[in-house]
C-alpha cells in the first residue's frame, strides 16, 4: 500500500470518526471516492500495520500509532493552506486540492520551517484548527531561539491536547499557550501558569466559552483562546 | 512618620471631597472577594461615587469615624494583577505608589488563596504599610478549607484578621487593625522570588536608587524587568541606559525559561502564593477537583444547559423588563397625580418669561421623576440583584457566542441589558469592554436599545391603540435591526476584539448594601445627565412654543414628514422635541392634538411608524453628551447622524410596506 494511499485513508477515518464515532465503510468509499470492495481490503491492511481497529459492518477506529499519522498529515495539510493562501496568495477555494497532494510530501523539517515562517498559526485559511507540533518544547518562542542556536528541539513524549479536548473527568498541566502576549500574561496572572493542573467543568453550546477550573477558582474563556492553552494530559480518554 | 496628617499642614492625599481626614486607607483586592461590602461596613453611608481625576474610572470613597479619627477610605478597583492590561490596574498602581496612603487593606478570598495571594504578592512589591482581610470564611469552612490566619501573617510578614464582611464579623478587629497601622506605617519584609530573577533586580536596584523615581525602587526594577510600558516610559526620561540595561537582562531570563518575562514573573509570584497556601491552607476532604454537588453546581447545570439556559436567560430578561413596565406604570401614574397637586403642570401661557420657563422646566421634573423613580429605579435595583447573585456572569457565558458576532463578547450583555433602563448609565458601563473598539461598538448598540423613555412611547403609541403584539413587533425588530448594524459596524470600525476572560464566582445571596450601592451608581448618573437635559431642555421647548416657531418648523420638515414618513405635518415639531427627551413625542403629541386618543388622529401605520422612528434616531440629548465625553465629540455626533439616516430610511420603508396590509 503506498504511503499517500494510506495517508488518504487514515485522514478521512480519522474526519468520520470526529463526527460519528467510527468510520462505516461506505461513508469511507464515498469520501474517498473508491469501490466499498477496495475500502475493505485496505482496512485490513492497516489493521495488519497496527493503524485502525476494523470491525466489519461496525466500521474502522485509529489507533493511537494511526492517529499520530492523521494528526500529523492534518496538520500539515493545514500549514500548507495557510502558506498557500497568505505567502502565495493562491485563491481560498484551490488551497485545499493542492494543499491535499502536496501534504504527503514534505519533510518534518519543511513542516517545522513552515510553522515558524507562518509564526505558528492556530487555524487554517477555512477556520478550522492547527494542531500543536510534537517537539519537545513549552512556547512557539522557545522554538524561534532554538532555530536562531542551531539545535534541533527532541521529539516530545507526553501527550499535548489543547484544554478544549478535555473530558469531564480529565485533568491536565498546562504545557503551553499560543498566542497574543497580552492574552498569555492575562490568563497567567488569572492563575494558568505553566505547570498548572487544570479541569474542564462545563464547554457553553456551539463552541461558546469553556468554563476551566484553576486553583480553587472558576473561569469562563473564549473559545478561541482555550484553544490555545495546550495541556499535558497523560489519562485523557480521546474520543 | 506617625501622625503626619494630624497637623494639618500637608494637602490632602490626591483629589479628595473628605476634607479634614486624618488618615487615608485604600482597599485593595481582587473582583468577587467582598470588597465592597467591606467598604460599606467600614464607611456606612457617608460614601462618595465619582470618577478617578481625568479616568473613565469608577471611584468610590467614604468616610470612617472611629474613636475620634476621621479615615478616608478608598476602594480601588478589583483587578487581578499590576500589569498595564487595563486602566483600573494603573490606577490602583498609581494610587497606591504615588499617593502613599497610610495603609492599604488587602481584602481576600478564602476560597481562592493561591490567586489573591498573588495579588498580595504585588502589593508587596509596592511596599506600603498593608494588612490583610481573609474574608468569608465562612464559605470557605463550609468548602472544607480551614486557614491558618496566625500562620498567614508570620509567613508574609504582616497583620491579618479573618473576616466575614457580608454578617459583620471581624469588622471591628479590622477596624482597630487599621487605625494601628496608619498610626505606625510600617514598612512589610520583602518577599524574594527566585535566584535569577532577584540577581538582576539588585543589578538594577543600586542604579535606580541614584534616581528620582517615584515609585519605590524594588518596585521600579521589577517593573522595568517585566518591560512595563508606563515604566520604561518614566524611566527613560531619567536614564536610557538603564532600561537597556534592564531590557538586556529581560533577555536573559527570557533566553533561560523559554518564555516572555512576563509570564516568567508571573510564574514566579504564583510559586510563592502555592508555597504559602499550602502551608497556612487545611482541606477536609482532601479535594483538588471542582466541587461537584456544591449550590453552584447545581444551579449552574440549569443556567449553563444547552436548552434550559437560553430558556433562562430569556424569561429572566423578558420577565425583568415586563415586571418593570406592568408595575412601573402603576407607579407612574401615581406619583404622576401627586406632583400635579403640588404645581401646575399645564398652566396657560401667560406673564413673564421667567413663568414660562418656570413651567417648561418643572414639567421637565415632572417627566425626569415619573420616568426615573417607577422605571429605573426599579429595573437597575432588581438588575443589581441579579448582578451580584453571580446570575449575570452566567447569562454573559450563555450570551458570548452570539455576542462575538457583533464583534464583542459576554460581557457586553451587562451594557446592553442596562440599556432597556436608560442608555446613560448602560453608556458608561461600556468601560467594562477591554479594547476601545470594543468599547464603542457597545455604546453604538446601547443607542439602539429602547430605554424606559421609548418603551413609553411604543407602548403608549401602539401598544395602546395598535396592539400588543404590534408594540413586540417592534422590540422583536429592533432587536434583529441591532445584530444587523451591528454586524455592519463590526466590520467597518477598525480596532480589534478581544475574547472573553472572566471569573465565574459562585451563587451567593446579595447583599443588600452593595446592590443599593451599585443601583445609586447607575441612577446617579440619571440626576447628573438626564434631569438637567430635562429640566433646561423643557424650558427651552416651552419658549419655542411660545415664541411661535411652531409651525415654521413643521414646514422646514414636511419633506420628511408627510412625503416620506407619510405623518401628519403637525408630527415634525415632536420629533425635535424627542432629541430632549423621547417621552416627550407623546406628550406634545397630546397637546397639538388636544386629546390623548391618537386613534381619532393617526391611522394605526401612522402610530407605528412614529413609534419606530422614535426608537431608532439619535439617542436623546443625554446620551450625545455621554457619548462625547466618554469617545469624543466626532465619534458622538457619527453615531448621531448615522441613526437618524437609519430611522428615517426605515420609516418611509416602514410606511410603504405596512400600508400594503394594513
């Protein structure tokens, strides 16, 4: 199975599930456009390679290893569209076609180059948002002095989600904030430090403010900047 | 230095109306701690509500009168940190450094120590002689967290008495805790933060001591290290080579954490109020997470649901403003009858011009009594209940979303709401919006909103002769009209929006000081502006009238008018009259017509279409003088102009399409 091949599938699984849980077969061959004979074939390929979970007539979940790849492809699927429509000033409605070939393509020290010429963008052209990378760092500054010593940061091994993605029951240290500065010294001095344990205790309806609980205290925050706040959060169920 | 203020010679500390105090105290602390009702409990009534000299700043002041000394008590704003984000930080900063007050009572929650002991921690830098206030514990017990008081002041240094503010309690141990330390002053120990931070701050303490800042200078260093804009300024004008200097080492600390100095700082104090909590702090049961069955919880899962909660919020706004006008209107027509006992309210016109005047500008009392005191008064009362209960706070969470496509956030409901009682106060609430754009895009749609004055006019107009439903029409129209202009405006005024940031403090039942507090803050605001445009301009009206420009007027506007508006002539001259005071259309309407039954005269199009023009131009003359003082002149008559084209656009729309089906 080629590598863009599989790339394709794990993207599309990994749109289906966002939505409806799993990824049925049929809703598989349609987003990508291929026979439901061929889609099942390729399921137990990647099953065999240890990416989805593939249950016939139940439909395919990634696994963790999976979604790695997914999250990674999204991401530069996303970056690229941010630098095709604000470098190259390509037309809004192309980026997505050619942003979809070229993203199985480049390095991850392209992907790294990009983010930083791009000064970490939080969403793609069409709104929705860019993941964090998975170096090994606290903030996107951290990144740029790193860039300006020559030394390449080492691959991360915790498990970063934005505070958004917390369950009800989950807690997380805060590891990093993206954003404006005015905005980081805000949220700090409200008690989000690095380091940090947070909760999630209710999200408002239609992306509305996310209510987090921070030492003792309770804070509604935007939606856009909880986004933003990226946490460590080993034991967060992902669904 | 004890005693300085008992000679008399010094001026008094900063702009002040307590004359004669002997001592000046500031209360300090974060939003939602109690603050407020710390200030009444210390000050009783004689309290001052005005502005920070040249700030659209609120500033609250009283008098305590304690064993023979008079104290002047300030309440400085409840911010969260020293930085310049907003102006109420800068100016408690300021109040505190520069106008040296004799002590400075740090008010805290002691259900949130970490976070107000942060605060503390930067009032400490500032270095005045402070004390500290853990209030309701109460609440806190009940939470399962016993704080250790003695523990506390040993470990900062400094005087503290627990409190319950809201029962009294510990008020008088505040109070001789206060008059102790204005008559000593003592200077509180430094607290030290880390090893690299504290090594630059004495790099530049030595150099910052040649120099006449005044600020205290561990405080200056600190400041120029966090790169504070108002510093560095300050500074600079003194020596440039240290705040490179400063810069330089900024960097350094910068280049070591990997993050902007700022938020290292930050960082660094939050490490001393965690170390000192959880030394002084005992939680029984040992509990990290939210508290799930706790009051708040319970009610918030109504308040916040996705369904119940905008069910809410709509009963609950809906039912404030019908409550306001059903009762209201009673009231109204009561104190209506009294006042015309007293004085004549439509006497002939006879005399001299001073009788004239003297009528015009005692209905102008009439109409600013019977629209304030039935009204207003009631609605910000019941509104200040909500407010402080925490209700607000949750309709503002329910609200943000939609609010964000207007361009401003959750917060912005609290101008708004204020708007349906009077659009002056709502005006000057629209500094709790962070960014000027923001500002402004709220005072713009606070224009928008049909105070008590046009609910008058649309009900009486054509809820009363129309129908209801008709008058609901209206409000349900003005209403979309606001997301549509608003959405408009967003996109046209340059600036840009902040997301919301706002604590969400538990349910509590009000108190009752703070929400008269809060309800006189807002209706003051009516006396200043309002009664005197009332007052004068009704003056002024009645000399129109009498002069005879009447009817030169109404031909000057007839184009309008009849042509386009398809109104009688004779409305002309109450449209002009309603820039005074919008209650006003119907009154004179009453008079030209010489009968309060419109339906004899206007045909039902007629009465809906005045009611819709009434709702939408300019704000009365009130409000573009609030608009000016608090955005300027040009940004006041922009938003003027703009609403007059948009009402008598939407007339004449209004006009046309009705007279299809009606």
């Amino acid at each position: 199975m080629a590598q863009e091949h599989m790339e394709e599938y794990l993207e599309s699984i990994y749109d289906l599930q966002k939505m409806d849980g799993s990824a049925k077969t049929t809703a598989i061959a349609k987003c990508l456009d291929v026979a439901p004979a061929s889609v099942t074939e390729s399921l137990r390929n990647l099953e065999r390679k240890g990416l989805v979970q593939y249950e016939p007539y139940q439909g395919a979940t990634l696994t963790e290893a999976g979604r790695t790849i997914a999250e990674r492809i999204k991401r530069r699927h996303r970056l690229l569209e941010v630098f095709l429509t604000d470098v190259l000033k390509i037309n809004r409605e192309k980026v997505h076609d050619e942003a979809c070939k070229m993203e199985h393509t480049i390095s991850e020290e392209t992907e790294c180059a990009l983010c930083k010429m791009l000064d970490a963008p939080s969403r793609c052209p069409h709104g929705s948002p860019i993941g964090p990378c998975d170096k090994g760092i606290t903030n996107c500054a951290e990144c740029r002095t790193e860039a300006e010593t020559g030394e390449t940061p080492a691959a991360r091994e915790r498990k970063i989600i934005p505070i958004t993605d917390l369950g009800p029951e989950d807690k997380g240290k805060i590891a990093f904030i993206r954003g404006d500065c005015r905005i980081i010294q805000r949220l700090s001095d409200l008690g989000l430090t690095l380091g940090t344990t947070v909760s999630v205790t209710r999200k408002a309806p239609m992306n509305g403010p996310v209510e987090v609980f921070v030492r003792r205290t309770k804070l509604a925050i935007d939606h856009a900047i909880a986004e933003n706040i990226f946490v460590d959060a080993p034991r967060a169920g992902r669904s | 230095m004890s005693g300085c203020g008992e000679c008399k010679a010094c001026p008094p500390k900063g702009e002040t109306k307590i004359k004669d105090a002997e001592y000046t105290i500031a209360l300090a602390g974060n939003a939602n701690v109690g603050k407020s009702v710390t200030f009444n409990q210390l000050t009783g009534v004689d309290q001052i509500i005005g502005n920070w000299p040249g700030k659209t700043v609120e500033r609250a002041e009283g008098l305590l009168q304690y064993k023979g000394h008079r104290i002047r008590i300030i309440d400085l704003p409840g911010i969260y940190s020293f930085s310049t984000y907003s102006l109420e930080e800068l100016v408690s900063r300021d109040f505190i450094a520069l106008e040296q007050p004799d002590a400075v009572v740090n008010v805290i929650d002691a259900s949130a120590l970490e976070r107000n002991l942060f605060f503390t921690i930067q009032l400490l830098e500032l270095a005045p002689p402070l004390l500290i206030s853990v209030n309701q514990i109460d609440l806190a017990e009940k939470k399962g967290i016993t704080i250790d008081t003695e523990k506390l002041a040993e470990l900062l240094g400094v005087p503290v008495v627990p409190t319950v503010a809201i029962k009294g309690k510990g008020i008088a141990t505040l109070t001789d805790a206060i008059l102790d330390l204005a008559q000593r002053r003592p200077t509180p120990p430094i607290l030290r933060y880390g090893k690299e931070i504290e090594e630059r701050i004495e790099k530049l303490v030595p150099r910052l001591e040649q120099l006449t800042i005044p600020y205290p200078v561990r405080f200056t260093a600190i400041k120029l290290l966090e790169r504070d804009p108002a510093m560095v300024k300050i500074v600079k004008e003194q020596d440039q080579a240290i705040v490179g200097m400063a810069d330089r080492l900024a960097g350094e600390i910068e280049t070591m954490h990997g993050e902007s100095v700022c938020v290292v700082m930050s960082a660094e104090r939050y490490q001393v109020a965690d170390r000192i909590a959880a030394e002084v702090i005992t939680m029984y049961p040992i509990s990290e997470g939210p508290q799930k069955k706790s009051l708040t919880d319970r009610l918030d899962r109504v308040a916040l649901h996705p369904l119940l909660g905008y069910l809410a919020v709509f009963l609950v706004i809906g039912g404030l403003l019908v409550w306001t006008f059903v009762v209201g209107a009673r009231i109204s027509d009561v104190i209506q009858t009294i006042l015309v006992q007293i004085g004549p309210y439509e006497p002939v016109i006879t005399g001299p011009v001073a009788g004239i005047l003297w009528n015009g500008a005692f209905s102008g009392f009439v109409a600013g009594v019977t629209l304030v005191i039935p009204y207003v008064l009631p609605f910000y009362l019941l509104l200040a209940v909500m407010e402080d209960s925490g209700y607000l706070t949750r309709i503002a969470v329910m609200l943000d979303r939609g609010m964000h496509k207007l361009g401003l956030h959750g917060k912005a409901v609290i101008p708004l709401i204020l708007g349906y009682g009077c659009n002056v106060p709502a005006c000057f609430s629209c500094r709790i919006m962070e960014s000027p754009k923001q500002k402004l895009l709220a005072a713009f749609l606070v224009t928008l909103i049909p105070c008590t004055a046009r609910t008058v006019v649309i009900l009486g107009l054509v809820g009363k002769f129309v129908n209801i439903w008709w008058a609901l029409a209206l409000y349900a129209f003005d209403i979309l009209l606001i997301i549509i202009v608003g959405r408009i405006a967003f996109k046209i005024v340059p600036g840009e929006s902040v997301g919301l940031i706002m604590e969400m403090p538990d349910y509590h039942v009000p108190s009752a000081s703070v929400v008269a507090k809060q309800t006189w803050a807002r209706t003051k605001s009516l006396i200043w502006f309002v009664f005197p445009a009332y007052i004068i301009g009704s003056a002024a009206i009645q000399v129109f009238y009498a002069v005879g420009l009447l009817n030169p007027v109404n031909n000057l506007l007839a184009p309008i008018t009849v042509f386009w508006l398809g109104l009688p002539v004779i409305v002309g001259i109450t449209l002009i009259f309603g820039i005074v005071r919008k209650e006003l259309t119907i009154l004179t309407l009453a008079v030209l017509f010489g009968s309060t039954n419109f339906a004899a005269f206007l045909t039902p199009v007629q009465l809906i279409v005045i009611a819709l023009v009434s709702m939408l131009y300019i704000p009365c003359i009130s409000v573009i003088f609030v608009l000016a003082s608090e955005f300027g002149w040009k940004r006041s008559l922009a938003i003027s102009f703009t609403e007059i084209v948009l009402a008598i656009g939407l007339g004449g729309i209004a006009f046309r399409l009705l007279g299809l089906w009606m």
